[in-house]
C-alpha cells in the first residue's frame, strides 16, 4: 500500500510525498494522483520518495514519465530519497539519477528543483 500527499511552499514549488511501498500495487494506487499533482502549476516539483521502502520498475517508470510531463510544461521535477536506502540504490543502479536529478536532503533537493529553470 502506498499513500501521496503534497505541500506547496510559495508560487513555483510543490513537494510530493510518496510512503509506503511502490510495488505494482502501490504504483498503481497512487499514480493518477502523482501524474495530477505534477501537472498543477508549481514549475519546481520534488518528489519526496524518502519515507519509500521499495520501489519496482513500474514506479520508475511512472517517474521518468511524470518527470517529462512536468518538462514539457516548462517545469523541473527532481527526486528526494535516502541516502543508504533500497529505493536509492535501485535509482543508481539504473541510472535513474542521470534522467532525472537525485538529491539526499530536502534543502539540496529544494535549490535543485528551483535551479532548474
């Protein structure tokens, strides 16, 4: 089971937040949401997998395909994940980190979302 929700911090960025696990269920839960929040007008989007426990190759492709939506609108989306964590290294292995920015602390992730644009 996977649950998403969302804060905005001023006019241009919105975190996403993802927990739970994202196996093809849990993907399946949560991504007409996730496609939904990245499409509203926030140009900087992160997506906070860091309270994630595991993510299947189904979750990473809905975040590559979110994060060419959010491009194509002119946007930037960047992924928050723990630095030691399962989800992180299943990033690095597949070289998600190179299509779509990486980042291990909020801060970080926040400049990079807003820098890319």
């Amino acid at each position: 089971m996977a649950t998403i929700t969302h804060e905005d911090t001023g006019e241009d960025l919105r975190r996403i937040e993802i927990t739970g696990r994202l196996d093809t269920p849990g993907t399946e839960e949560i991504s007409a949401a996730l496609h939904e929040l990245a499409a509203g007008p926030m140009r900087a989007v992160i997506v906070d997998l860091s309270p994630v426990d595991f993510a299947a190759s189904i979750a990473i492709g809905q975040l590559i395909a979110t994060a060419q939506e959010v491009r194509a609108r002119g946007g930037h989306m960047v992924i928050l994940a723990r630095g030691t964590g399962m989800v992180m290294t299943t990033l690095k292995m597949g070289a998600i980190d190179r299509v779509i920015p990486v980042y291990q602390y909020l801060p970080e992730a926040h400049a990079g979302a807003l820098r890319g644009f």
